[in-house]
C-alpha cells in the first residue's frame, strides 16, 4: 500500500458511504464506524490523520476520549464531526482534536449533550442508516418553524415524541403518526408536515461528514 494512503484513515458509513467519501478525497482509507480499539491500530499501522464520522454506540465498545487522548499525545491529527466524531471533538478539542460542522457546534453550545443524538441503527454489511438521528429530527422542525409550516409548540411536542421512540425506531412517520394519534396534530398538519419534508429535510449528519473528509483533505496536505 503506498505511503500517501496509509497515513490518513477515516471512520464513516451511515453518514457517509465509502464511495461519496472517496470521491472528495481518494487518498484516504476508509473504514466502518469506529469502535473502541481501531484508532489506535489505524494509528500504529502508520495513520497520522484520523478522521472519525461514525462510530459505534451501542452494538459494540464506544471509542473512549482516553484512547484519543493518547493519540493525540502522541502527535496523531484527528479530526471529528458529523455523529460520534462531533461528540468526542466536543469533548476534546481543548487537547488539541479538532472539530468542524454543526453538530459539533451544537454539542459545544450544550445544545445537545447526549450521544442519543447522533445514534442510529445501521445495515451491518452496506452501513446504510435504517432510523432517523434525533439530531437530523431537531434540526428539520426548526426549520419548518422558521419557514412558518408549524408552530414553536408543536416542533416541541415532535421532538418530545421523538426523545420517546427507541433510537433504533425513530423515523418521522413514526414520530408523526404517533403526533396523530395522540392528537397533538390533525391530519391536515400531518399531510402539511409530510410535504414539507420531502422538500425541506436535511440530512445534517451528511453535510458535516462531507465538512469532515474536506478538513482531512486539506490537511493531508501539510502532513
């Protein structure tokens, strides 16, 4: 394996698949969500640049600060952000990780804190995302409040709904028509909201992953 490619590995699938990351940065290996144990192997195999996306939360061992921590004693570059890599650079950006995007944000802001956020059941063999992120949910009904769709009251009675649904569960049909059963929206909010989705979603965990890949491609560069 040549040199160049070795030295930097980024952890990543749900968010984003291994082919749409390759074609932003081609000189990187990637690798499934990121479990405890694999920075430190992709770090003594030559990795100088991690990049972490995805990770494990609950289907096996988490990466732990400590073991980033170390790396980064150690002189390793890591970059987070987009699910558990923003949630660790919240925590450790102080030693010296580094974090970018808006859930990183979000998490340094304290407008998040937990790593239920950012979890989501994935296809163990193609890490195709199988359930909505809470944190996506978040950030698309604040949208459809600023854009007027719905009011304040009832993007707080979703969310709610949402915090309820086992993160393996979470999707916005289940959310809305739990919402519908329990009488928090009508039929016609729930038809108004379903449209709107389909325009207006984001899919925030994306966008910060691709944010993650270019902030790793730019300092490949350097290294």
């Amino acid at each position: 394996m040549p040199k160049k490619q070795k030295k930097t590995v980024i952890f990543t699938g749900p968010s984003l698949n291994h082919k749409e990351a390759s074609s932003i940065f081609s000189e990187a290996i990637y690798m499934p969500p990121i479990k405890r144990g694999d920075a430190i192997k992709a770090f003594e195999e030559g990795a100088s640049i991690i990049g972490i996306i995805d990770g494990v939360f609950f289907q096996d061992v988490a990466v732990s600060p400590r073991e980033l921590l170390h790396l980064l004693d150690k002189g390793a570059i890591i970059v987070g952000g987009g699910s558990m890599g923003a949630l660790r650079a919240a925590e450790l950006d102080v030693y010296g990780m580094i974090g970018v995007g808006e859930i990183y944000e979000m998490y340094k802001r304290g407008e998040i804190y937990s790593d239920d956020e950012v979890a989501l059941v994935f296809n163990p063999y193609t890490l195709e995302p199988l359930s909505e992120p809470l944190v996506n949910i978040r950030f698309n009904l604040k949208r459809l409040v600023e854009k007027g769709i719905i009011e304040h009251r009832i993007a707080l009675e979703l969310l709610k709904i949402a915090k309820n649904i086992h993160y393996t569960q979470r999707s916005y049909e289940r959310i809305l028509e739990t919402a519908l059963r329990e009488g928090v929206i009508n039929i016609d909010i729930h038809k108004q909201i379903t449209l709107s989705l389909k325009k207006l979603k984001v899919d925030l965990k994306r966008l910060d992953a691709i944010k993650v890949i270019e902030k790793v491609k730019e300092l490949a560069k350097t290294v």
